[in-house]
C-alpha cells in the first residue's frame, strides 16, 4: 500500500480500461495540434528531415521518460507534454538565429527552468509579474495561429471549413476529442480531394540528431527567455494546479525539476522543453479515467507509453506530416489554440488595474517585430512591464494571482494554496 491523495492506493487488480484509453487519448490529443507548431517551426528555419525528427524524438522521449517515471513514482496522474506555447514562440524566432545557437539557448533556458523551480524561486518571481501582461504576451504569440484559420478557409474553403465545423461540433458533444475530430475531418476531405503527398516507404526508426550547441546573446534573449518565460508561465503553473484541484498532491519540485533536468539533457537532440501539461492532465485526473482516484496513476503510463512508441517512429511522423497540406496544417493548429488564445485574452483584459499595460504587451508581441534580431515576445514583455511600471508607479500593490494557461481549451476553476486560480481545460 502506498500513501497517495486520498488514502492508501492499490496498485493490483485487473488493467482498467477507461484509464488506458484516458491515457492513449491524452497522447494523441498532445500531437494532434501541438506537433504540427513543432513542425512549422522546423520548416520556418528551414531544419533537415534528419533534425526535425530528431526534434520530434527527443520531445517524444522526454515525455514518455517523464510521463511515465513520475506517474509512477508518485501514483497520480502526472502528465508532461513539450511545450506548446514554446513551439509557438519558435516559430517566429528560431529563424532569427542558427540552429546551434537554438540549441544553446534551449539548454539555457532548461537550466534556468531546473533552478528557479526546484528552489521555488519560480513562484515569487512570477508573482511580481501582472498576470495579464504574460497573458498577454502568450496570446500575442497565438494570435497569428488563430487568424491563419480563417486564412485558410480563403484559401482552401471546404479543407478548412470542414475542420473547423467538426470542430465546434465535436466542443459541443464531445469536446475532449474536439482536436481529434478536426484532423480526421481534414484527412478525409484531403483524401478525397487528392491533395495529401505522403509518402511512407515504411516505418523507420527515429535516430537521434546531435547538435553542438552554442550560445549567442540574442538568442539567449530572444529565445531563450521568451521559451522560458512561456513553458514557466503557461506550463508549470497550470500543469500543477490541475492535479492539486484533483485532489494530488505530489512534490511540485520534484516534478517540475524532473522535466527540466530531462530537457537539459535532451536538449542538443532538440528538445525545446519538456513540462508538466495541463489541458491533457485534465484528461486523465477526471472520474472519466476511473472513478477510483487511486487508479488514475494508469493514464498516465499509459500516455507516457504512448510518446516512447511515437518517438521511436519519429521520422515517419514527420514524413507523414510534412505531406499534409498546408490549409490543414494551418487550420488544425489553430483550432487547437483557439482554448488557449481565448484564455490568455480574458486574462489580459480582467484585472482594470493592468488592462493598458497587458493591451501594450499584446500589440507589441502580435505585431511581430523583431529589433536587434530578438523576436517580438522578448519586447512585447519588455513593453508590458515597463508600461506596468509606469502606469503603476506610487499605486499600492494588489495581490496578484500566477499565471496560467495551457496549450488549449477553455478555462475551469481550480484552487492551489496560493490562490485561487484558472487553468485551462482540455494538450499540452
């Protein structure tokens, strides 16, 4: 017997098969949308196949080891995911910079992210940051994602229009698989069109890339500080606050450290960042994965199960991808953000007292400017809290809540001992 959330936990019995399939649906829900911002990344710096499956193997690893291990160790649910607002900023950043200087600045940010949450560092410097101008700089940084869907219904209507209707159905009657059903839509019309170029001569081994990492100061800063910020703010925060409103309580150190010693080390594979999720832990910590919360540990192997497999095969995950078109590309990346860009906003306009600074940091990071070769998150930050410091120079301070959001969906109350927050429902 092991001493777990509520009470003792059993760890025999027959394998429950709601937590399996939790688990599995959780997996693919993470690459259903987020991997496709990996691989738009990869093609905006013009990555080789070689790189981008490494990429895609090392996240994959990093999550399966994590997932798996903590889930384990802790006999909760722990889902860990890479970073899907970390993928976002790559995007628009990663072509600013080297692939080696990416890298280092990779390797860098995990570094930091180990430090400042195993000594706790993380939390108080957070909570001297509005929570509405880091909400504003994630949604800033999606807002382009969500426009590209409506790009796409110009430029391929029925592709597009089709994902996005089985989209909105499938939040209405089912919305955990939501995402799922816009990319089985997209297949099917692209398939019968004739429009997907895949070719799979068959399965190949994913082989692990190593690159030499070397360190820049603006990538470090526009890079490495905007992921940082990102996978710390959006990431961390929410990723633990689903399992406390569950009912879990496993050492948040431990875990966060966990995932960010894995992305150290996976880092020259390319390995942006590994953390704890949010939107697939909700998955896996409801009644739906067992009623019995002492049996939900399950999923979560079972998800970490899942990425090892799809890690393997990374390279033909990739081939498989990269023949899509890009309308469905587009279009299952955005409605897999619409949660998170929908949350962000609301939180970059609710407290009065930071409206006009969080409205400075949005416009600065959509914009896209880059100065200095350092990418529009880093000065949209830099805008927003300057801003903060203006406006709010001489005003008492309020107490402030951390930040959260995860990688999509809509938002659900939860509660941590620190405040009472809102972390998103629903990948990464």
């Amino acid at each position: 017997m092991i001493s777990g959330p509520r009470g003792p936990i059993r760890t025999g019995g027959a394998l429950p098969l709601s937590a399996v399939t939790a688990g599995t649906v959780a997996m693919v829900v993470s690459y259903a949308g987020p991997l496709a911002l990996v691989l738009a990344a990869a093609s905006a710096a013009g990555l080789s196949r070689a790189e981008t499956s490494s990429w895609v193997w090392a996240v994959s690893v990093g999550a399966g080891v994590t997932c798996v291990g903590l889930s384990w160790w802790s006999r909760a649910p722990v889902i860990t995911a890479f970073s899907t607002p970390g993928a976002a900023i790559l995007v628009t950043a990663l072509p600013q910079h080297g692939y080696a200087e990416a890298v280092g600045a990779f390797l860098a940010a995990g570094v930091a992210a180990t430090a400042l949450t195993v000594t706790g560092v993380f939390a108080r410097v957070m909570a001297r940051i509005p929570a509405g101008v880091v909400a504003a700089m994630l949604a800033g940084t999606l807002f382009s994602f969500g426009t590209a869907v409506f790009t796409s219904v110009r430029a391929a209507p029925l592709l597009a229009g089709a994902m996005l209707a089985a989209y909105l159905a499938a939040r209405r009657l089912a919305p955990t698989y939501a995402v799922v059903c816009a990319l089985v839509v997209g297949l099917a019309v692209a398939a019968a069109g004739g429009d997907l170029r895949v070719d799979l001569p068959g399965l190949g081994l994913a082989v692990p890339h190593l690159t030499v990492p070397r360190f820049s100061a603006g990538a470090l800063v526009g890079i490495g500080v905007p992921l940082l910020v990102a996978t710390l703010a959006g990431q961390y925060a929410p990723g633990i606050a689903v399992l406390e409103a569950a009912g879990y309580r496993p050492d948040s150190r431990v875990v966060c450290g966990t995932t960010g010693v894995v992305s150290v080390l996976l880092a020259p594979f390319g390995s942006h960042a590994v953390n704890p999720a949010a939107i697939t832990a909700a998955i896996c910590t409801g009644p739906d994965a067992h009623p019995d919360p002492a049996r939900r540990w399950i999923a979560g192997v079972t998800c970490g199960a899942g990425y090892l497999v799809v890690g393997c095969f990374g390279s033909t995950l990739v081939a498989l991808f990269t023949g899509l078109p890009d309308a469905l590309v587009a279009t299952l990346a955005g409605v897999a953000l619409l949660g998170s860009i929908a949350g962000s906003l609301a939180r970059t306009v609710a407290d009065e007292r930071d409206r006009e600074a969080s409205v400075i940091t949005f416009l600065a990071t959509a914009s896209g400017v880059t100065i200095a070769g350092i990418g529009s998150p880093f000065w949209g930050l830099i805008a927003g809290v300057a801003a903060h410091c203006v406006l709010r120079a001489g005003t008492p301070k309020g107490r402030r809540s951390l930040p959260e959001r995860g990688s999509d969906g809509p938002s659900s109350p939860v509660r941590t001992p620190q405040s009472t927050r809102t972390a998103p429902d629903g990948g990464s």
